[in-house]
C-alpha cells in the first residue's frame, strides 16, 4: 500500500493543531517497515517537530476567509 503523504505535503492532526510540513518517511531502523511521518511546524519564531502515525493525519485544509 503506498503512503498517503509525501515530503513538502501539509497535513495537520486528525484533532486539530498547527498545519505542518511532512518532512521526511519514517522508517523502523532494523525492518526499514514505514513507520510514521516526521512533520515539522513553526510555535512563534521556534521550529517544532514530531513523529506521527500515518491514521492521526489528515489533509491540511486552510480555513476560509469571511
């Protein structure tokens, strides 16, 4: 089954937060099984990151401008 996102794909959590950047697959060391997505998103002036299952992401849809 292919992967759902790919680098520079913006996604954001399945229960809300911060749009973030899908910056690299990520991979279990021994298997080299896909094992999540690392995603990276600015708090302020600070860059964040994290590791997150592909199931808690979605499509990252921007809210519409009244």
């Amino acid at each position: 089954m292919a992967n759902r996102f790919k680098p520079g794909d913006i996604v954001q959590l399945k229960s809300g937060g911060p749009a973030m950047t899908v910056a690299a697959l990520n991979e279990h060391y021994m298997t080299h099984a896909f094992d999540g997505y690392k995603c990276e998103w600015f708090k302020g002036a600070s860059k964040e990151w994290g590791n997150f299952a592909e199931e808690t992401l979605q499509e990252y849809v921007a809210p519409k401008k009244a």
